[in-house]
C-alpha cells in the first residue's frame, strides 16, 4: 500500500492550481506540493495558489520549496500567491522576505470570494508521501539553498543547516 498525504489537497482550474495545506507545512509534504507545482508549470500552468488558511505553520522546508515554485514562475511571467495565511503563516513568509517573491492575499486575485467554491473541488494528492532518504535530504536542501539565495542574512541564518545536509548527502551517496 502507497503511503500519501491527505494534508495536501489540490484542483488545477483554468486560471490556477490551487493547493490546500491542512495540518502543517513541512518537510514531510512539502515534495508533494513541489511535485504537483512542477507538472502544473510544465503543463503549461502559471499561477500556483498556496491556500495556508487551514494550515497550522509552515517550516522552512515548506517555504523554501513555496520560494523555488515562485522562482521557477517568475521569468514565465507566472506567480505564486499565498490564500489566507494565519498571522503566524505570513509572519514566517515575511521575514525570510518571501513576500517579495510571492503575492500574500492579493487583493485582485480571480479567486477572491469564491473560496468555498474552489475549497469544494479539491482532492487528495495520489503522490507517494514516502520519499527514499537521500531525495529526502536532497530536497530539504534545495529549498534551503533557495532559501540562502534570497538575503544574506537567510544565507546565515541556514549556513548550518546546509552544511548538515551537505554532508549527510554525502555520507549517503
């Protein structure tokens, strides 16, 4: 039986791919939002929502794969957009400086008043949740590395952690 992650649930619509993030944002599901994020771009698609309203706090983890989608979206004309953070959610994203990569509650978006509507059509992600170790460690740094390359001082404050990781990969491969 394929272990999945029922905290992740998506709907890609005509003018957006809409991911739901219940519980927690972390390390554990967020290669689930980076993989269906990737096949929305590669398809075509330009606009990831990031709906956190139900979402307890994300990691850095989380967000640093959040900074990568947008990344990746920026030079394609795309975006990402952030649906009703909690304050502590927005307070995160804000002082890593994320919101100079994505749209926090865009007060234009297409999606504004009709969130019950989006909310209704999404479903649960077919995406193993269970990812082999060294994938593991290997996308936990890129999202720190992407993390690193928005300000000096997110470079320092995740020096460490990055070091860690880069010689875990090792000791792994």
């Amino acid at each position: 039986m394929v272990n999945t992650d029922s905290s992740i649930t998506y709907h890609v619509f005509d003018r957006f791919l809409w991911v739901r993030c219940a519980n927690r944002g972390s390390f554990v599901n967020s290669s689930i939002l980076k993989s269906i994020a990737d096949q929305y771009v590669d398809d075509g698609g330009r606009c990831v929502v990031v709906d956190l309203e139900i979402c307890a706090g994300v990691d850095s983890t989380f967000m640093g794969t959040m900074a990568g989608i947008a990344r990746r979206l920026m030079p394609l004309g795309g975006s990402l957009q952030v649906a009703t953070p909690s304050e502590r959610s927005r307070a995160a994203l804000e002082s890593l400086g994320l919101d100079a990569l994505m749209e926090i509650d865009p007060p234009t978006a297409p999606w504004r008043g009709h969130l019950d509507e989006l909310r209704a059509e999404l479903h649960s992600s077919d995406i193993p949740m269970d990812m082999p170790d060294l994938d593991r460690t290997k996308h936990v740094l890129d999202a720190h590395n992407t993390l690193s390359d928005i300000s000096p001082e997110n470079a320092e404050q995740f020096k460490y952690v990055r070091e860690s990781l880069e010689e875990e990969i090792k000791r792994k491969s």
